[in-house]
C-alpha cells in the first residue's frame, strides 16, 4: 500500500513540474506565504472566498427586491460589471486544470 501511495505522489509531482499549472498567484517577495494577482492574499482559499463575496455582492446588486435593503445600493454608482470582471479574473484556471489532472490520478 505505501509502496502505491509513493508511486501516486512521485507522479503527481512529475505532472506538476511539466505544466506551469500554479500561474495565477506570484510569490512575493519570498516572505511568508503571500502571493499578488495584484491583489495580496495568502492562499487560494482567501482568493477563493474574495471571488465569492465579488459573486454575492454582484448578485445583491442585481436583484431588484435586494437593491433597497442597503444604503449603499441606493447610489447607483456601483459597477457591476467591474465586480464581475474582477472575480473572472481571480479565478484560477490553471490550478484547476492540475486538479482535473491529480483527480484523475486518484481515480487509478
């Protein structure tokens, strides 16, 4: 069984160094463990929950019935194609891509 489990590990390596899948987020400064998109966050799970409240917020903008629950609503200045934009632009394809790939592998 562990003799498989390394076989496992030792290709999903193998896979990940052929494709540059992590892309999306650059190391900076080599401190810690924060990366830029331009943005700074810590890991993909921060950039993950900042796609979602992008989504949230554009779907409370949207929504007639939600437009007078809040106080800033009521100033229609607020792009929500920006929002959008923005949260397509956060999300990581490539690292996805790689999880296709390792799910795949675990399926074996």
């Amino acid at each position: 069984m562990e003799i498989q489990n390394e076989g496992r590990v030792e290709e999903s390596l193998e896979l990940m160094s052929k494709t540059n899948y992590f892309a999306k987020l650059k190391p900076q400064n080599k401190i810690g463990n924060s990366f830029t998109i331009p943005l700074q966050v810590s890991s993909y799970n921060e950039m993950n929950m900042m796609v979602s409240d992008l989504l949230k917020a554009s779907i409370i903008l949207l929504n007639p019935d939600a437009n007078g629950l809040s106080s800033f609503t009521k100033d229609n200045s607020v792009n929500v194609m920006t929002l959008l934009e923005i949260a397509l632009q956060l999300l990581p394809e490539e690292e996805m891509e790689l999880l296709d790939d390792l799910h795949k592998l675990s399926l074996k």
